[in-house]
C-alpha cells in the first residue's frame, strides 16, 4: 500500500492539508507557509524523511492522473494544486523545495516569516482571541 511505503507524506498531507485546512490554518497566506510551520515545528529527521520522500514519490513513474488519483483517494489530501495552475508534481516539488530551505533555519520565524506556538498558531492570531 502507497501509505506504508510513505509513511511521512501520508501523516504531513492529513496534518497539514486535511478537507478543513484552509479554514483551520487561516494564518497560512499560501499551501507552502503551511509546509514551512510543520516542518518547522517537528524533528529534522523527521522532517528530511518527508522531504526525501516527497523527491522519491514524484520521481516515481506514474502518469499526473495516477498521481492525482494516489493524492485524493490513498494519501487523503484535500489539495487541489490545479486550482492554483499546479499539477500535484509540481506542487509537490515547490513543498520539497520550501522544507529544504527550512531545514537550514533554526529559528522558526526565519521560515515561515510568522512566529508560531506548538500548534501551528501565529502569536498574532492568539492576541487576537
């Protein structure tokens, strides 16, 4: 089964892009500024598996219909890259690409360009409440 042998990718798109996450994570300006708050707020290890397995998964022989139908229906991703002009190839390589370039950041503001909790919530959005 395509989760057993991504096992990162599957918990980060059901963490991060579950059917609410543009309603849960409205300090997100974008899907890659939620690609850098989790991969800011969990281990690098964990981390460079995701972002290896994103480069693994898309190197990967299958058609963008196949890819489309293993996002949707076995990696539970409630994304849909084409509505930003994105097949999920290409959407997939800018989230490796962003946590990359997280990885070399300690701080997480330096990241997401947003401070954020332990939940993924910007310092701004907890005054507000």
């Amino acid at each position: 089964m395509i989760r057993d042998e991504f096992p990162e990718l599957y918990q980060f798109l059901g963490l991060c892009y579950h059917q609410d996450w543009d309603i849960t994570c409205p300090d997100y300006p974008d899907t890659l500024a939620a690609a850098a708050a989790y991969a800011t707020m969990n281990p690098a290890t964990s981390v460079r598996r995701l972002r290896d397995e994103i480069v693994a998964f898309i190197a990967r022989p299958f058609s963008g219909v196949q890819v489309r139908e293993i996002m949707l229906h076995d990696l539970r991703c409630e994304y849909l890259p084409e509505a930003d002009g994105m097949t999920y190839s290409e959407w997939l390589g800018r989230v490796a690409a962003r946590i990359s370039e997280c990885l070399q950041y300690s701080d997480p503001k330096d990241c997401t360009g947003t401070e954020l909790d332990g939940n993924g919530v910007s310092d701004d959005r907890q005054a507000d409440e």
